[in-house]
C-alpha cells in the first residue's frame, strides 16, 4: 500500500523527504525521481539500513530501521518534482511511497521593487490616458456646437474690448475758401465684441 504527500521546500534551503522502511531483510533501499513524467532517475542506495550510501549530487540519505531519509541541500525550483522510496524484493524495485516536493519561488527585494515601480508606472500611464480621453471628448463637443473651447467661455458685460483706432487726414479741396483748408481729423471708433 503506497501513499503520496507533498513536501514544501524554499530555494536554497534544505528539505528532508521521509520514507516507511518496510524491507523486513538486509536488502537494498533506494531513492528515485521521476523526470520527464515518464523516467526514473536513481537518486541513492543503501545496501542495509545501517549501511553505508551512495548518492548523486546533493542528495544525502540516511535510515534507521523503521525510516528512510533523504536530505536535498541548497534546493532549487528544479528540484520539484515527484520522489519515489523503496526496496529490492527479488531483484526487482518495490516502490514503498512517493512524496512531491514543490518548491516555491521567492520574491527577493529587487523583485518586489522591480514590481511596485512598475505598477507605479502603469497607474501613471492610465491616468494620463484618462486624461487624454476626457480632453478628446471635451474639444469633439465644443465643435460639435460651433465653438472652441476659449470662445465658450461667458464674457460678462463689463469685459474690455479692445479696438484699433486709425486717423485719416482729410484732403485739401481747392473749392474751399484757405481758412477751411485746414486739415480736419476724422475720427472712426470701432467697437468689437
């Protein structure tokens, strides 16, 4: 009878996955590892559970006789994955229980400020096409009505107007007596609104 558990580990720390050890006689007990979903990948054997292991990498097993362990240093995220204990019964591998390791990823510093800057920056970005959408829709209404936005503006009645005033001198008429052919100022005042 085989059980799975899962077991969850940080990157570089250190996991201890655990194991029945259920061979009543002196025979060899094993760790695999799954890769690929479909292939076993031998991890260590111990000859007894009081022997001496072998092992690959940063594996390290050790057993007393009711328990078989297998320390993983320095874990990485590719160290998830599904790990298989058990013995040799007859010159065939009897899988005792299987155990998942999931590692979870861990956000150091630069990461979390990487990500408030650039939520920061996103919520910058959204307001000011928010703001470009209101100021669109702003100038298609006032020329909607014929105007633009400066001229919609309500003048009260005691705005100043300004206006360009011109003098033109009147021509001398040879038909008038000299006392009147003094130049005359017209004056034009023009008033706008």
């Amino acid at each position: 009878e085989s059980h799975t558990e899962t077991v969850e580990g940080r990157p570089g720390g250190e996991v201890t996955l655990t194991c029945s050890n259920r061979s009543i006689q002196v025979t060899p007990i094993l760790w695999l590892r799954v890769v690929d979903r479909t292939k076993a990948s031998w991890i260590s054997t111990m000859f007894s559970s009081t022997g001496e292991a072998s092992y690959s990498g940063k594996f390290n097993m050790t057993s007393n006789t009711t328990t078989l362990f297998l320390n993983i240093n320095h874990v990485d995220l590719s160290d998830s994955g599904l790990y298989f204990c058990g013995f040799y019964s007859d010159g065939k591998p009897v899988i005792v229980s299987g155990t998942y390791l999931k590692v979870q990823e861990v956000f150091d510093g630069i990461t979390s400020l990487t990500s408030v800057i650039l939520f920061g920056l996103i919520l910058f970005l959204v307001t000011v096409v928010i703001g470009l959408v209101v100021k669109i829709i702003k100038l298609r209404t006032a020329q909607k009505e014929g105007q633009t936005p400066q001229r919609s503006e309500n003048l009260g009645s005691d705005a100043l107007n300004y206006a360009a005033l011109s003098f033109h001198p009147k021509a001398r008429s040879s038909r008038r007596p000299e006392s009147e052919n003094q130049l005359e100022p017209d004056v034009v005042y023009t008033v706008t609104r």
